[in-house]
C-alpha cells in the first residue's frame, strides 16, 4: 500500500506527471487533448493517467478524464507546497545574510520579497534599485551603517527639490563618511537646514534597513561586512519590526545639527 511519502513523490518525481494533473485540473479531457497541452509521449501518458487513477485522484468519464475532490485537494495542497520550496530555494542564501539574533519575525514573511544582488557584472544594478526605492514614496525612514555620495545626493535631491520626508538614523562611521566628502557634506549640510529632514546619530546600529511609506528594504551583508545584496518587503509585519528597530535606535541616538557639520 502507498504511504504519504510515496505519494508525494509520485508526483515529485516527474515534471510530466504534474503537467498532465495540472491539465486534467483545469478541466476533464482526452488523451489526444493532454497529448496536445504537454509534450510528451502516449505512453508516457498512458502510465501517468494509471498511476493517477490508482490513488483516486481522477476518474475516466467516457473519453476524457476529470480530476475527483480528492484529486483536487491534493493537486492544491501540492502546488502549495511547491511555491513555498521555490520561495525557500529562492532566500536560502540571503536568509544566511541576515542576523539572526535582530530577526524577531517568522522568515516565512519574507516568501514575497524582492531580492536584489551585487552582481560583479553591474555593480550599479543594487544602487539604482536602491534610489528608485526611496523615490518611490513620501517619507523615508531607516537606520544605517553604510553610506554613498550617490545615496546622499539621492536623498538631498528628494527633499531639498522634492518634499519628500527623511528621518534617518546613521552611524557614526557614515557621519565621518559624510564629512570626509566635500560634495557629500555640503548636500547633508543642507538637508539639515530643511524642516522635512531629521538625521539621528545612534552608536549601536545592528544592521541597514529602510522604509518608504509600507515598504521595507533591508541590506544583506556576509559575515565580512561586504554587501551582498537587499530585499524590499510589502508585508505589514516586516514593517512593524523595522519600525521598532528605527524606534529604538533612534531613542538611543543624538539629533545631527548644522553646528556638528561645521564644527562648532
């Protein structure tokens, strides 16, 4: 007699065997009609169709064949399963890049989240994505351990030509970076000056992490502290934790103001 396990792999085990009960869950049909929709053999067919019936999970109708309510709640109960493997294939490596101890949230909120690497091919690619992203709201918040001129210039251009609203909390090391750049300390200068901009240095940030309206970005790094990519979330529980991290850290940290930039 079959067991679970053997059943799940009846159709784990072949590509032509899902085609064929996907087919059949659409609606009843042939075996020239199933024929015409996946390509493979009669009696490839042939033994799919058998092995299906042998679990009661379709039944012949005269010529064609339809899926039975068992059938299909196995074919969902599959399918699911299936997209959430392919959502865990697809984060298993990020996931490594994140910080376990700063992820007080079940991974599994993350299956619909954008992924955006580092590709050796164009570096470029994460940071254009990265501008879109805080250009794609109102308001951005976040806190941060790593900063760009691009990304400085970035956010002066949207709220010192823009009106978008920015409260960031920044490390130290990114404030020294600023200030180390002629350009970019001039730009960070002047969103300071701008009723919409709030920057808050914290000593204790964990890792870098973004909101725009209800989206959530969050910066991967390897162990090494190199950037290896981000994701960008919709999911209001994702957002609720990177508003708790923004929250704490900068309850922790000191407000910038224009004197800090110029020394007094």
């Amino acid at each position: 007699m079959n067991t679970p396990f053997d059943d799940i792999a009846f159709l784990a085990n072949s590509e032509n065997r899902v085609a064929i009960f996907g087919a059949l869950v659409e609606n009843p049909k042939s075996r020239s009609e199933i024929r015409d929709q996946v390509d493979t053999s009669g009696a490839t067919i042939t033994r799919v169709l058998r092995g299906l019936e042998d679990r009661n999970w379709i039944t012949s109708v005269g010529q064609a064949y339809a899926v039975t309510p068992l059938g299909e709640w196995v074919y969902d109960e599959f399918t699911h399963l299936v997209a959430e493997m392919e959502a865990v294939h697809r984060l298993r490596e990020p996931i490594q890049w994140l910080p376990d101890d700063q992820l007080t949230f079940d991974v599994q909120r993350l299956r619909d989240a954008e992924l955006i690497l580092v590709e050796e091919s164009d570096v470029t690619r994460f940071l254009r994505r990265v501008r879109d992203f805080q250009a794609s709201g109102d308001q951005i918040r976040g806190v941060t351990r790593s900063v760009s001129p691009d990304m400085v210039e970035n956010q002066w251009e949207l709220a010192v030509h823009g009106e978008t609203h920015i409260d960031f909390v920044i490390s130290p090391e990114v404030l020294d970076v600023v200030l180390g750049h002629q350009t970019a300390c001039q730009q960070f200068n002047e969103m300071l000056d701008q009723p919409n901009v709030r920057f808050t240095v914290c000593e204790d940030i964990p890792m870098s992490v973004g909101i725009v309206d209800g989206k959530v970005g969050i910066n991967l790094t390897d162990d090494q502290g190199v950037l290896k990519g981000g994701l960008i979330s919709e999911d209001e529980t994702v957002r609720e934790w990177a508003l708790a991290l923004f929250e704490h850290c900068r309850k922790n940290g000191r407000d910038v103001e224009s004197r800090d930039i110029r020394g007094e």
